[in-house]
C-alpha cells in the first residue's frame, strides 16, 4: 500500500470518529512530549499498518486501524498531579475501552487492541494479531516521541523507511 492511500484512509477513520464521539478531544492532551494523543494514534495507526504489511499477517484492517486510533481513548491529561493518574500506565487501557464503549460499538478485535496494547505492563498478553501489532507499535512510537522530546527531530507518521 501507498504511503499516500494509508495516509488517507486514516485520516478517514479518525475524521469519523471525531464526527461520531469525543475523539476531536484527543487533540487536546499530550501524550509524550510535545505529541498529542491523537498525533501519537494516527503514529500507531499508520506503523501498525506498516508492520502488518512488512511481516506479510492478514489482519482486519479496519479494525486494525480503528482500535490503534482508539488505544489511547482515556480523554485526561495523565501529566496533572492528581492521584487517580497517579497508576496511567496500568489502568488507562481500561479507561480507554469504557470511553469508546461509550461512543460506538466495537468487535471483539478493536476491544481486544485497545484492552491489551500495555502489554507486559498489564500482565494479560493480546490475543489477535492486531493488537500484538497495536502493541508493538505503540511501544516503537513512544520511545521515538520521547526521543523526540529531547532532539527535536520526530519523522511524520508516514514517512517512507530509507
């Protein structure tokens, strides 16, 4: 697939999501450094994608792309001193589900993705390919948004790999 097509039919999902829920919020909190949720979702989308393709694994790709768009769906800024932030790590991936419960019907592998993309910091491991995907992904963007924080040097989401 095209960096331009998946690009595309990102942008899609999430558009609909902002049309159809809360999502238009996750522009609002940042997740590491200076990178928003959403910016940081659209990342784990398109490198999910990425990786799917690079290890050649038939996946739901709809599913795929709206559970990684949604893993991080907890709706707080998780940098407030405040203590039910205090344990972000361990239980937002559950917030995260309530939250998109709440806004739309998800199958069994968006819930899945989203419930287990912490793995192993939450004990129990994913259970479909998309949200191992999802999983390592997001774990690829958040040291390169980290890094970024101090070099100030982050690749867009879809870029092409040299």
């Amino acid at each position: 697939m095209q960096v331009t097509d998946l690009a595309f039919e990102i942008a899609a999902v999430a558009k609909r999501l902002e049309r159809e829920g809360r999502y238009a919020r996750t522009h609002d909190f940042v997740q590491h450094g200076g990178v928003s949720v959403y910016e940081h979702c659209v990342r784990v989308a398109a490198l999910s994608c990425r990786l799917a393709d690079a290890f050649g694994v038939d996946v739901d790709r709809d599913s795929l792309i709206r559970g990684a768009l949604l893993h991080d769906y907890f709706l707080y800024d998780w940098h407030e001193k405040d203590d039910s932030h205090r344990l972000h790590g361990f239980t937002h991936p559950r917030t995260a589900l309530r939250n998109a419960m709440e806004d739309w019907d998800l199958d069994a592998v968006e819930q899945n993705v989203i419930l287990r993309h912490m793995f192993p910091l939450t004990p129990v491991p994913p259970a479909c390919t998309e949200a191992w995907l999802v999983c390592l992904a997001d774990k690829m963007c958040a040291v390169e948004e980290m890094v970024y924080t101090r070099t100030r040097r982050l690749r867009p989401a879809l870029a092409r790999s040299k």
